[in-house]
C-alpha cells in the first residue's frame, strides 16, 4: 500500500501530466449522470455531492472553455429535452422508463433505454461532436463504456461510491450492495482510460479491491464552493439570529442524507449520552439534522425521531427538511461543530464546506475524510463508532469555549485549499491524459 501510496501521490494530477499533444483538444464533453440529476436538490433521496460535485466542475470546465452536456434521466414528463444550467453547460433528459416509482436499483434494467437516448442526441451532431464521456457512478459508466467506444473517444470515470467499499462498512443491519453491481464497477475499471478518485485513499481501493492499474487512476479532490460558504461578517451570533438559534447553546450539526451508512443515529446517541452525564445540559443544546431521507434510510423514514424519542433527546434534536446551499451555510455558520459519523465517505463535501464557513468538524477517520478533516487542528477524527467516543469529543466543547472559534479559525484557512478551480483544472489534465491512453490503445490495436 505505502508503494501504491507514494506512486499515487506522484499522480497527483499536475505532477505526472504531459500535454495531448498530437490529439485532438478537448473542447466538449458528454457528461453521465443516469440515475440523479444535477438540477435535483441536493441532501435528500439520490442527490447529494456527486449532484454538486457535477454542477461545480461543469462549470469550471466550462470557464476553461471546456463545454459540457450533462445527459441524466427524465423523471418528469413536463421537463424540457435540453436546459441551460450555465453558460457552456447543459443538461438532457433522457427517456428511460416510467418517470416516477423507479428506484436506483430498478435502473440497470433501464440502461438500454438511457444508452438510446443518448445515441440519439449523438446522431443528431455532426460526426465528432463530444471529444469525451466523462461518467459517475456505475450506472452511468456501463452507458459510457458503450458510447465511447461508438463515438472512438476516451472514456473517463468517477465511481463517487464503490460496492465493495461500502460492503466493508455496513452499519448493522443496512443492507449490502449486490454482486452485479461489483461486477458492473469491474468491467468499467477495465473499460475506461482514465479513472477519477477523490482521495489517494480511493485511489488505493479502486487498485485493491478492483484491481485497477496504478497508471490508470488520476487522484482530483473535490472542492468547495468559496463564495458561497464562507465565513460571515456578522459571525455565529448573526447566523443563529437568523435562524432563531439560541446565542449561547452548544450546536452539534448534521448535514446531508438520512440514511445509516451516514450514522446520524451515532450523533443522537452521542448527545444521550452527553445528557445523562450532565443533565444541566439540556437547557442549552440544540441537535438540528438537517437533510432528507436516502438510500436504505427511505425504508424507514421515522426511524431517527424514534430513537431520538426512545433515548429522551427528542426535545432537543430539531429535524429540518433539505434546503439550499444559501440557507445550508447559515446552518454552518451557526453551529458549534458539525458532526460526521459516517460508516464509509468517499470524500464528505459537507466536512468541507463547515469549514469554509469557520466550524470545525468531527468526523469518523473514514475514506476522505481525513483529508478534509486535519485532526487536532481544524475538528477532531474519531475511530469507530462509539457514541460514547463522539460524546466524549462533544464535551471539549462544553469545556473549553474557545475550541471552536480556534479550530473554526484554522478550519476555514485550510479550506481554502479545495476550491473548485483546482479540481477543473485537475479534470482537464485527466483528460489530456485519457486522451494519450486512448490513442496508445488504439495504436496498439491496429499494430
Ligand atoms: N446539501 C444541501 N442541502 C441540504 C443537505 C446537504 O444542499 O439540506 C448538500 C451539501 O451542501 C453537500 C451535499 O449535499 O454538497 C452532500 O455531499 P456529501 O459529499 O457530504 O455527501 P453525499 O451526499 O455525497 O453522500
């Protein structure tokens, strides 16, 4: 691992990158989002980071006169072919199956479907129009492995999240993801020149769990939005005002999807336990979840008012439908700490994008969030997920008043490292590199 380490952390895009000289520049992209679209809100059902994750990298890519079609499946009949969602990106809606009462899981049978949507927008360009597919998630993938190999482009993919990965750190009793779905993440790992990972911690999975060749994978983090989430002039105080918080309550935050890969349940416990060690507590905590249910976590929507009703927090814990990212930053803003206790996370924007807003973050020592995360230093990472260890993290805070202004002061400094710019460029020299991989496949093919 350290040897794949070291040689990944060369491949650091920007370290190993030669230009594409010699082929054709890059100047528009076929991006695949089959099964969530980029106009969705995020934090609830299947939108969440990889949703903002394409809408911010389009974008920048965009602004590097990189255009780029975002094609995601329609789930409404009154949504228009194509939408404008910047200048320089779009997004298609693809006919693939009934609009509503499709699941995720119901999709690879839709597929064929969505892969002949997508044919068809092509026929209609000139021959050449997209110079690359850039996919996410499997689903999308398995369409793009077609279609790039149809149109004689590169094929670039991100996984966002991987079967085997989470199958690794289920929370008890989640359910696992299938073997098709592993066999689908393989094939694209062969399939595609280039692939995309978060971390050099993802890099290192897609290599031991899918034996994906170490020259093949280029490591982008994401980034964070820096206008939008920032600190504010007006401070905590101004925020929780705005939000009709208490001044001088302790505010442990979650953000993001309800679902137990996420383990909201281990903060509600964390805060039971804080609660019966010093009861005096109670008059000054609030618990806002901010977020909607996802995944696993649809099955049984209720399942965290109930326990926060069994544990006797109900009075505290304060459930709040998804909102914008706008409104999501005064959340930040607001909050002691955000608390991220997450069984597995390919990377974690909201650790990030707490930061950026000056509030530190503990979180649990997986996937990327030890990136995100610089422990002691802007939050705290804890292993494993014992309430009892987050409760514990939690009372510094009781303890000492300052922690958060300090850590929230370094917080935002060190978030400042992942703006988006970085990532598009980042993409841009994946892509130059995907394009000399697939002109080496090609050459070799016809020697
Ligand atoms: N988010 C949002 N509104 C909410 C909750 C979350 O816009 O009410 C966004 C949040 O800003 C972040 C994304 O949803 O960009 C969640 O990304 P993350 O990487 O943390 O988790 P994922 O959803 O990818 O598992």
């Amino acid at each position: 691992m350290t040897t794949y380490t070291s040689r990944l952390s060369a491949l650091r895009v920007g370290g190993a990158h030669k230009r594409w000289t010699g082929g054709r520049r890059v100047r528009r992209v076929a991006m695949l989002s089959v099964h969530t679209s980029p106009l969705h809100q995020p934090g609830t059902g299947d939108a969440g980071g990889m949703n903002v994750y394409m809408v911010e990298l389009a974008r920048r890519l965009a602004e590097r006169d990189i255009e780029v079609e975002i094609f995601t499946r329609a789930t409404a009949g009154a949504l228009p072919c194509k939408v404008e969602l910047a200048p320089g990106v779009s997004v298609r809606h693809v006919s693939a199956g009934p609009y509503e009462g499709l699941a995720k899981e119901d999709l690879p049978a839709q597929l064929c479907a969505f892969t002949h949507g997508v044919m068809q927008a092509w026929a209609g360009h000139r021959p050449g129009y997209y110079d690359l597919v850039h996919s996410h998630y499997w689903l999308s993938g398995q369409v793009g492995w077609l279609a790039a190999q149809r149109w004689g482009v590169p094929l670039v993919h991100a996984m966002h999240t991987m079967a085997k990965v989470k199958n690794a750190a289920l929370a008890e009793g989640d359910c696992p993801e299938p073997s098709a779905r592993v066999i689908g993440e393989s094939q694209i790992v062969s399939a595609a020149d280039r692939l995309i990972a978060n971390t050099v911690e993802e890099a290192g999975e897609l290599i031991r769990h899918y034996g994906a060749a170490p020259g093949k994978v280029s490591v982008v983090h994401p980034g964070v939005n820096l206008d939008r989430f920032r600190p504010d002039r007006g401070g905590r105080a101004a925020a929780r005002a705005r939000l009709s918080l208490p001044q001088d309550a302790l505010i442990p935050l979650f953000a993001g999807r309800i679902q137990p890969l996420k383990a909201p349940d281990v903060l509600i416990r964390a805060v039971a336990v804080l609660l019966d060690e010093d009861p005096s507590l109670r008059e000054r905590i609030v618990v806002p979840v901010v977020g909607g249910p996802s995944g696993s976590g649809l099955a049984k929507p209720e399942a965290l008012h109930k326990l926060a009703a069994q544990l006797g927090v109900a009075d505290v814990v304060r459930f709040q439908p998804p909102v914008d990212q706008d409104r999501l930053a005064d959340w930040y803003r607001a909050a002691t700490v955000l608390v991220m206790p997450s069984h597995s996370e390919s990377f974690g924007l909201v650790a990030i994008e707490a930061q950026a807003c000056g509030t530190p973050v503990i979180a649990a020592a997986v996937g990327g969030l030890p990136v995100a995360v610089r422990d002691g230093h802007t939050g705290f990472l804890v292993s494993g997920h014992d309430p009892r260890d987050y409760a514990a993290t939690l009372r510094r805070f009781v303890d000492q008043p300052r922690l958060g202004e300090t850590l929230g002061a370094a917080a935002a400094k060190h978030a400042r490292d992942f703006g988006w710019g970085t990532a598009a460029a980042d993409t841009a020299k994946a892509y130059a590199e995907a394009g000399s991989a697939h002109r080496r496949h090609l050459r070799s093919a016809h020697a």
